[in-house]
C-alpha cells in the first residue's frame, strides 16, 4: 500500500514537472504580439469610454464582475474577454451608440494589419487615426502633389480648399477649417517632419493670390523650424516618382511604421513590411530629384514676390 502511494506522489511530481516544462516551452514558442493600427485606436478608445465614466479602472472592473487585471488585458491588447463580455462593458460604461459600434467592429480585427477605411461621401471631419498617428510620430515624410500638407495649412488656404470639395455640406466647412489647422499641433519638436512639394502646388492661387501669398510665406517661415524640412520637386524635372500619388509615411518609437494614403472617402493604412519599403523607395527617388532646402525657400519666396 505504502508502495502504491509512493508511486502515485512521485507521478503527481512528475506531471507536475512536466507541466512546469510545458509551460516554458509554451513561453518560448509563444508569437510576439504585435501592433496594429485597428489594436491601437481600439485600446485608445476603450481607455477614453472608461475615462468618461469618471470612474477608475477597478470601478468598471466591479461593475461587470471581471478582475482589473482582465480589463487592463483587454485596453492593452492582450485579448481575454468576448465580443459579448466587450458589448457589456460598453453598455456599462454607457458609450455612445456610433463609438459603441466602431470599438466593436475593431475589436474583430485588432490584430490584422492594413486597413481601409470607408467614410462615406467625404472624409470625416477630424481624421481620427491619421491624426493619432501624426501625434505619436517619431518622422513623418510626406508627398502631395496637389495641395499643401494639412499641418502646414492656414485657415483662410484650409476654407479654400475645403469650401471647394463638391462634399462637404457648407454647415461643416468652419469646423472642418478649426480641425484641419489644429493638426499644426503634430509640428512638435519631437517630430521630423519632410515635406516633399510639387511647385505646381506653389503656383496654384488657392484662395486667391492673397490667401496663397500668406500661405506661402508660412511655408518658408515653417521651413526655418529645426525640425521641418520643405522641399520641392521642380516642374522642370519632368517625370518622377511621385506620379503614382500622395502619402504619408510616419515612424514610430515603439511601434512599426505606417503609410497612409488618403482619397476622397477612403483611407488606405499600409502596414506591411515589403509595401513599406517601396515607399522608401519613392522617397530616397524624390529625395534625388527635389530641390535642396536653401533653393527650396529661395523658390518659395520667390513665387511669393
């Protein structure tokens, strides 16, 4: 008998260590998490519908019966809760319908990477993922072709451009102008920011030859800043590799870069590595062909008069 137990003892201590080995190994074999785009504007957003509660973490955590550390696994990107358990948390903290459906409808895909983005008839007034990326960039290299990039926008060449899109109902175009000049706030000294300009995009009166004055003198006032740079891509250059369109590709401390490309009622978020690195390629091409910074703002004053 005494035998018997013996056995049994040393086969719990054995499962035992067995386990305890699984679980390492588990530990090693296990993918790194990863960040995505849809992960980090649902992780933000869920902290904001907890925050508008006005009450603390574990206050919420109480409310729908889950321990804290569950729901700081789910702000964070570490899954453990269902659609239904998110649904009820949401109802908890009493989330407006429209928010309430966006963080579901992440949530389903919060670790895809690329995203499009649908905005209907025109894009929404505050571009909420571009902006929250522009906000935690570490660089930002940017090429448009036809406008002015919106954080260097005045508001009077903001209203022009704005008031000219066939989308935007006139009831918006004010609160649309204090959002896009708002974005001037992305211009922090913790961003290096490039600006790749066609100088077509300088030539053209937005707003009439006042309005496009200023803004050009904002540019090259802007362009003094240490961590701004303005160049332009001559017309005389001819073809170059911007043809194919506009973007914004941002880096990041912590995070992979990304690339956006805006239309005008969808958003295109790049994610993955080898799409990436085409733009770089575009980038180091325009880099070749623009203008210097010094004859960059010699242009820029220039056409200014």
């Amino acid at each position: 008998m005494e035998g018997l137990q013996a056995n049994a003892l040393l086969g719990c201590v054995a499962t035992k260590r067995s386990g305890m080995a699984m679980n390492a190994t588990t530990v090693l074999v296990m993918p790194k998490r990863f960040s995505t785009a849809r992960g980090r504007e649902f992780g933000d957003g869920l902290r904001a519908a907890i925050a508008a509660t006005g009450m603390t973490s574990r206050a919420v955590a109480d409310l729908v019966d889950w321990q804290e550390a569950k729901l700081s696994d789910l702000v964070n990107g570490k899954g453990g809760a269902t659609e239904l358990e998110l649904a009820l948390l949401l109802g908890t903290c009493r989330t407006p319908a429209p928010e309430r459906d966006h963080l579901m409808t992440l949530f389903r895909a919060t670790n895809v990477k690329g995203w499009l983005q649908e905005h209907g008839a025109a894009e929404p007034i505050q571009p909420r993922t571009l902006v929250h990326h522009e906000a935690i960039a570490k660089t930002l290299i940017s090429w448009l072709p036809l406008l002015v990039h919106g954080t260097l926008q005045i508001p009077d060449y903001a209203r022009a451009v704005i008031a000219a899109n066939a989308n935007v109902p006139d009831d918006e175009i004010e609160e649309r102008v204090a959002a896009r000049v708002a974005r001037k706030e992305a211009l922090r000294p913790g961003l290096k920011a490039t600006f790749f300009i066609h100088e077509s995009v300088l030539r053209t009166p937005v707003g009439g030859e006042e309005v496009m004055r200023a803004q050009l003198r904002h540019l090259s006032k802007v362009s003094m800043r240490p961590n701004v740079v303005i160049r332009v891509v001559p017309t005389s250059i001819g073809a170059h590799a911007g043809h194919s369109g506009g973007f914004n590709l941002m880096r990041f401390h912590k995070i992979e870069p990304v690339v956006f490309v805006e239309s005008e009622n969808a958003s295109l978020i790049i994610e993955a590595p080898l799409p990436i690195k085409s733009y770089d390629a575009v980038v180091e091409s325009l880099g070749r062909t623009a203008l210097d910074e010094e004859q960059s703002r010699s242009l820029i004053n220039d056409i200014a008069g």
